[in-house]
C-alpha cells in the first residue's frame, strides 16, 4: 500500500495510471510525475486499455484524456468507478481535457470525477491535483 513517514503518503508508492491517446503527451506526461516522485507510473493508450489496466491491478489515481477511441473518458470512467470491487479502495480519477465547459466539467463531476484539469496548465496544477496530498 503506500509507505507512511509522520504520517504523510509518500509519492514513490502511490500507483498512477495515465491514459490519453496521443503518445507525446502521455509521455510528458509520465515524465512529468516521475520525476515529482511517483514511483509507478502504468500508460494506457486509450479508454479501453485504461479499463482493462484497472481489472488487472490497483491504482490510487487514474489520470483519463477525455478525448480518446474506443472508449473516451467518460465512459472510461464510469467503467472503473463501476468495476471497483465494494471491498476495494476507490481510485482518484482525474479529467483531462481541452474542452473546459462548464458543461463537460459538470459532467465530470456528476460521473464522480474528483478532479478535472484542461490540458496545458501549468505543472504546478498537475501537482496540486495528482500529487498534493502527497510527499
């Protein structure tokens, strides 16, 4: 589970999950929370691949492009809030997205999404979202 030094989480062992389907921003992406000091980063290609990565092993956040084939962010979402065994702990879910309507934010939220972010912030936002609550 996550190691606990005065009891603050530390970042190496919390397990990310970062799903968007363009390769050059996944990899910034990767790159970006490894070197915050996220030990396991997973990719996913796309919505279905982030489903499936989610039956396979546990994350604590799931980062999801909103944009993406086969299965786009929303349903992405749903899927996994929907397959998290009672007994399992729920993982964080973050929206990434270029379209920053109040509709499509709305429709994050109401999913369960705990975080929406549009794409192009600055580094410091991914933090705060993603790495916040952890060392």
């Amino acid at each position: 589970m996550w190691a606990v030094l005065r009891g603050r989480i530390m970042r190496a062992d919390v397990r990310l999950l970062v799903a968007d389907d363009h390769p050059m921003f996944r990899y910034g992406l990767v790159l970006s929370l490894t070197q915050l000091g996220f030990g396991y980063v997973a990719e996913a290609a796309d919505g279905q691949a982030a489903v499936e990565a989610c039956v396979r092993e546990a994350f604590d956040v799931v980062v999801l492009d909103l944009k993406m084939p086969r299965l786009n962010g929303f349903e992405a979402a749903k899927a996994i809030l929907q397959g998290t065994s009672p007994k399992a702990r729920r993982p964080k879910i973050i929206m990434l997205s270029t379209f920053d309507q109040p509709a499509v934010v709305a429709a994050s939220a109401s999913l369960g999404v705990d975080a929406f972010l549009a794409v192009g912030v600055l580094p410091s936002l991914y933090n705060k979202a993603v790495g916040g609550q952890y060392e």
